[in-house]
C-alpha cells in the first residue's frame, strides 16, 4: 500500500479508507509520524499546575507515541511545556511531580532553567562550541482555552484558529464555571483501532440502530453535521424542548431545539457540549487492535446532568464499544477492502477520512 491514502473529495464518488488501514502494523506506525506528531494534544487543565515552580511530567499518548513532556509553571507564572528528555545523553529529567525551580539532570548533572534553558554542565569546560541552541531543552508550542491545556508537538495547524470558531458558536454558555468532576470521568478500553472509534463517533447515522434510548431523545431526521478544516461538529437536535441549549436571541441557532453540540478535532479529541458542561473524549491508540476512550467531565451546571442526549453517557458508550469491536472483527477478514459513504449522512466520516488522506499523502 505503501505511503498513499487516496480519499476522492466527492463524498458521491468516495471510497471509505481501506481495511489495511485498520489492520497493517506498518500504516499503525506510520500513523505516528503522519498524524500525531503533526496535531495537537489536550493534557489536562490549569488546576494541575497553579503553584509556581511546579514541574509535572507528561507522557502524550502513552504506549503510542510515548513522547514525554514536562508542564512548568515558572516563577513568572507562566506556563511552560519542554520536552522531558536531557540534551546531553537522553535521560528522563523529571519522573514525577515535584516543586524546583531549577531542571536537574540526575545521570550527569546538566541544569536547566524552569524556562527550558540550558545554565551549567560539570566537566565541560574543555567543549568547544558549546553550549549551543541545541543544548536547552526543545520548547513545545501550549494553547490554553477555559483552562484546558493543548500542547503541540509539531502541529501543521492553528488551533487558535480552530477555537476561535467553536467560541463563536458556544459562548453564550458559561465555560469560566467549568470544574472538573471526577465521579463522572473514566477510561475505557476497546478491542478495536482508534480510527474505528473515531469513525463511529462522526455520524448519527447509527443512532436509531444502536442507541435505541437516545434515539428517543433525539430527532434523528434533523440531526446535523457541519465540515470545517480541521474539525467538524454535529448538532444533535431533541423532541423535547425542555432539555436544550437556552439560546439567546441574537445566536445563529436560536429558536432552535439543540440539545448537544458534537465537535471532533483532528484527529482523535471529541468536545461535547451540553447544558451541563463538557464531556471530553480522547481516543489513544495503544495497539493496532487496541485503544484506551479517556472521559473526562468539566461542569457548570450539576441540575442538568442526566437529561436529553446525556442521560445516560455510559450506556451509549457501551453501546458504541459493542459495535465498533464488531466492525473490528469485520475489517480483519479477507474479503473486505473498502465501503462507500451516504452523503446525507456520513459527512464527517468522510471529512476525516479525506483529513487522513492529506497527511498521509504529505511529504
């Protein structure tokens, strides 16, 4: 198969991406470098790293890319987000959290700044040309919206950009409030490839087969999705009025009966919306065949939990898990290659699929 994806842009003539894609170790890996190194990763919130001089250690997709990372809060109290590795001979510097206003290596002693840059080495004094740009510690570019935290390794994006249109969308609600509630964040495990999950989460297509429930919440026939470059969002719209979104007068949708805003960012981060607050969803590979679901929800509002669309978020992802694990089996077989797309209602699949396509396609 070699490097190239080819997703026609006509969702009329496209064809879904191919089994191997979902099944071959080599495109699982190359997937790392193609995607994920190139995209941007949410690591958590700002409440991890109030006090100053607090040093966190960060791996980004754990058994996937594995890319260790350090979140700084200086003195300054500024943020900061260094990569995790000694410029000297590669040792791990920091293995967990911990108050220091210096980064000291504990192989050799080399020391860095809480800003990432190098200050001393002991039995160096001999080396010529040093230290060099090269020496202080690689600086990862952060992002920081209502206090959630995106850091990029080598993002060939603007998620500014990105943000800047889901605010236009979604500021009439009050995501200043937002607080984290652990009672109702949780990871799950899926015997299937990420991509599979991502495909599922993309299209309300599957709502009245296997979401029997929260089919009776939601008006299948007005459900919507909307395609923007990096990202895309679903409406999901409800027969009863009394679970949605208030929206003011002066919004785009008002007047309407919405009860979650759906958005995907490229390539595996679900922000929902709904009157309560946030459910996060972040997809991590770890195997081809494997992937950890990390739910996290940040609230505003604990009166509205539990109603609408987000009545029962653990049914449908049990719901969900059950399917996509089956498709997983599906693709593995010998006499399945590719599939076609509704154009009423797989828009967002093909949006991704045509995204993985460009980077896979890029030199």
């Amino acid at each position: 198969m070699g490097e190239k994806i080819n997703v026609d842009k006509d969702i009329k003539l496209a064809e879904t991406l191919p089994a191997k894609f979902y099944k071959d170790k080599n495109i699982f890996e190359l997937s790392k470098k193609k995607i994920f190194l190139r995209c941007w990763h949410w690591i958590g919130d700002k409440s991890s790293c109030k006090e100053e001089n607090i040093k966190i250690p960060i791996d980004i997709l754990p058994k996937f890319l594995n890319e260790p990372i350090i979140l700084s809060n200086s003195d300054k109290n500024k943020i900061n987000c260094f990569s995790n590795v000694c410029t000297h001979r590669g040792n791990i510097l920091v293995h967990e959290k911990c108050k220091s206003k210096k980064i000291i290596c504990n192989y050799h002693g080399r020391r860095f700044s809480d800003e990432g840059v190098f200050e001393f080495m002991p039995e160096f004094k001999e080396t010529i040309n040093f230290p060099r740009k090269s020496d202080n510690l690689h600086d990862f570019p952060l992002f920081v919206w209502n206090n959630l935290i995106f850091v990029g390794l080598n993002p060939s994006f603007s998620i500014e950009k990105v943000f800047e249109k889901i605010n236009k969308r979604i500021s009439f609600l009050p995501l200043e409030n937002l607080k984290l509630d652990e009672k109702l964040s949780k990871d799950y495990s899926i015997d299937a490839n990420w991509a599979l999950y991502c495909d599922n989460y993309l299209e309300g297509f599957h709502v009245p087969f296997v979401h029997k429930d929260l089919n009776e919440v939601l008006d299948y026939n007005n459900y919507d999705t909307e395609i923007d470059e990096y990202f895309n969002l679903q409406i999901g719209y409800a027969k009863n009025k009394e679970e949605c979104f208030q929206i003011p007068k002066d919004h785009k949708d008002f007047g309407k009966n919405i009860a979650a805003y759906y958005y995907w960012l490229f390539p595996n981060l679900m922000l929902n919306f709904y009157p309560w607050g946030i459910s996060i969803n972040l997809v991590c590979p770890e195997e081809i065949s494997k992937t950890k679901i990390l739910f996290r929800s940040y609230v505003f509002d604990k009166s509205k939990l539990n109603l609408g669309a987000s009545g029962d978020l653990d049914k449908v992802e049990m719901e969900d898990e059950e399917i996509v694990q089956s498709v997983q089996k599906g693709v593995n077989s010998f006499f399945y290659t590719t599939g076609r797309f509704s154009p009423t209602k797989e828009k967002g699949v093909h949006h991704f699929h045509s995204l993985v396509s460009k980077f896979f396609n890029d030199k």
